[in-house]
C-alpha cells in the first residue's frame, strides 16, 4: 500500500493458520465515506454447508492487544477470518467486540488514547505500518454502523459520493462488472441499489432527499453506498440492531447473498441471527478475551469451552 497516515506503528509476530465454515447474522449502520478497492489477493469461492469447509484467509489477525490509554480493550487476540465468508462476533457488552472490528481498518486510528500491538493482515499485507494508505485502506475494507447514516442529500449523490471522489465513475467497478468502461455514474448507482437489494424501492425517486426513506431502506442505501466503490471485505457494526424486524430479515437476506462477493465481519448482540447468517463465529467475553473462534454450527451446538456453552444458553451476559 502507499504511504499514508499511519498512527500506530504494531510489533508484528508470526503467522500461523485456522479453519473456516457456516452461518451467523447481522446488525449495524453505515459509514458516510466508507469504501473500498478492488481484491489484491486469490480468493476460494466455498461457501455454505453445501460447499467445500476451507476458505482463504483474508484477514489474519495475530497477538492482537488494544489499549485506551492504560485500559486494556482486547487481549492477545489471534484467529483468520476466510475469504468469502459471513464471520459473526459475539459475546456481551463491553467485550471488545467493536474494538476489534475496528481494528480491520484502522478505525480505532482516529480515537486519541487508542493503542495496538500485534498484528493485522489483509491478503498478508501488514495493515498496521506507518506507510499504509488509510485512505486506500478503508476502499478497500468499508464499514456500515448501527445507526444508519445517509448523507443530507439525494439518493443518487449518496451512492454516487465516493465513486466521484475517488475516481471509480467512468472505470473500475463499471469495467469490472460491465466488462466496459467510460459509463456514467448511473450505472454505479444502479448497480449498487442492486447489490443492496434497494434498487426496485427506489429507482423512481433516485432524486429526492435519502432522509425521508425508511429506516431499513437507509440502511440499505449505506450498505449501496460502502459497496459502490468495489470493496474487498465489508465490516458491519450491528447493522440490524435499530431495524424492526421485516427490515431484519432484509438486511440478513443481504447479508449472506453479499458474501458471494465479498468477506463479510459482523458485530452482534442477536445470537439467533449469527446462527442464521454467519458460517464463522468469534466468542469474545469479559476482559477483552477470545474465548473460542470456530463453524458457527460447532460454536452453537458443541461449544468447546464451558464458558462459551454458558454465555450461549443464557446463563451470563
């Protein structure tokens, strides 16, 4: 990656392997400018119970600790997120889980006291040198929030803000999906209100203000809006969590068809939904701790770890 502004300079450790599998779920917001770049890496296409169990890592995460000021946030984390995939992180509040997300893309950048040791890998490029390129970065790896977030604007300029800004109207994503380039921002716009499952609710009033959507539909214009500029993994913060539960299931539905193309990391408080919709799931609990990280199907039905059966059947958290 090209140089950029790198806050926080990590100790890199070595490098070891995990495995891969089926379902988790969903809940979040969407990130105003939060984008993406094309894949710089091979990337294996099984995916649910039907399809072969490995994957290619995309995401390596080794001795991951993370500190606000002298509060130690998450502890010696390590595990490899596939390729491809929907990987669910649980546990209860204050468990780290969002710290840990945002580590994937450096958020945790912009927090002042914030400090990381180890390492985090993308398609094994350290992410945490002081030469990376935040911006390219987070093309390259988008995220959507809790709460959705559409810019003051028309649904047209919300999706089609970072595609202008960065350059991709005319190329890219057009050439990449259309086989042809110099197209006009409409066919981004479209084909990403397609992706997002918005497109047939909105194609008629693409002009009017996104605020006066419904809360599901603006957190699927978010959603539009991370994919618009071609991202490799999407990182997604309780996506569903403000949603009512029609709007749920849409965003779910979204969720495991966008994994055919992208890697997909979800923050959730809903553990039926990270049954449903994840095929990797991460147990984080009290102290920063990942306590186990296995096929969602192993984590809810034969837990390893006690700690984990309990905090799954409800005795805790």
């Amino acid at each position: 990656m090209s140089p950029g502004p790198g806050h926080h300079k990590a100790e890199v450790r070595p490098w070891t392997s995990e495995a891969v599998r089926d379902r988790p779920m969903s809940e979040g917001e969407a990130v105003p400018e939060v984008e993406a770049t094309p894949s710089a890496g091979p990337i294996e296409e099984p995916s649910r119970q039907d399809q072969p169990r490995g994957a290619e890592t995309k995401i390596g995460v080794r001795d991951l600790d993370v500190y606000y000021g002298e509060d130690r946030a998450l502890r010696d984390v390590s595990l490899d997120i596939p390729a491809n995939r929907v990987t669910a992180l649980i546990g209860p509040s204050g468990c780290g889980k969002s710290t840990f997300l945002r580590c994937l893309n450096r958020m945790n950048d912009e927090i002042p006291d914030a400090r990381v040791e180890g390492s985090v890998t993308l398609d094994g490029e350290e992410l945490y040198r002081d030469d990376v390129d935040l911006v390219s970065l987070r093309r390259r790896v988008g995220m959507v929030f809790q709460q959705p977030n559409p810019f003051p604007k028309s649904i047209r300029e919300n999706v089609s803000y970072a595609p202008r800004k960065h350059g991709t109207i005319g190329g890219g994503l057009l050439t990449r999906l259309l086989d042809r380039g110099g197209r006009d921002g409409d066919a981004i716009v479209e084909e990403a209100l397609r992706q997002a499952a918005l497109w047939e609710e909105v194609a008629d009033r693409l002009d009017e203000s996104a605020l006066e959507l419904s809360g599901g539909q603006q957190q699927r214009l978010c959603i539009a809006r991370a994919i618009a500029v071609n991202p490799e993994v999407i990182l997604m913060d309780e996506p569903a969590s403000a949603l009512d539960p029609v709007a749920t299931s849409q965003i779910e539905d979204l969720i495991e068809e966008l994994a055919a193309d992208y890697t997909v990391v979800i923050v959730t408080h809903n553990m039926q939904q990270a049954a449903r919709i994840s095929h990797k799931t991460a147990v984080f609990l009290t102290g920063g701790e990942l306590v186990e990280f296995d096929d969602t199907e192993t984590i809810f039905e034969n837990p390893q770890s006690q700690r984990v059966e309990d905090y799954i059947t409800g005795k805790f958290g």
